[in-house]
C-alpha cells in the first residue's frame, strides 16, 4: 500500500481596518474545503501570523511523518 503524503496550505485571514487591523490563519489538508486548524488568537502583523501558522504546519508535517514510519 503507498501512502501519499498529505499537503498542507496556509491561508492569512485580515480583519479590521488600519491601525487597529489584525490577522489570523488556516490551514488546509490538500484540497480540503474546511479548515483542519485555525488560530486560538489574532495577530497584530501578518509576519508573526505567518510564523506561527508555520510552526503549526511543522507539527502536522511531523506527526504525518512519524505515523507513516
């Protein structure tokens, strides 16, 4: 049986309008249409949303990882 390995997208979400503008992320398993994970908090600047969507998807990536050893 061959496993593929799932994708993972990241999409950031704005809310609000200048200066008072925040952001939060989702992210998607290949081409899902709901959402698997979602932000807990909002962001003050994309960037920092970003990265830490990243380090979420890191974990999902990784805990794929170790189920299709």
């Amino acid at each position: 049986m061959n496993e593929k390995m799932p994708t993972y997208r990241v999409v950031i979400k704005g809310n609000g309008t200048a200066p008072n503008k925040s952001y939060g992320w989702q992210i998607y398993r290949n081409m899902d249409v709901l959402p698997i994970l979602r932000s807990q908090r909002l962001f003050d600047s994309r960037m920092t949303g970003l990265a830490d969507a990243n380090r979420s998807r890191l974990q999902l990536v990784d805990t794929d990882l170790q189920k299709l050893q």
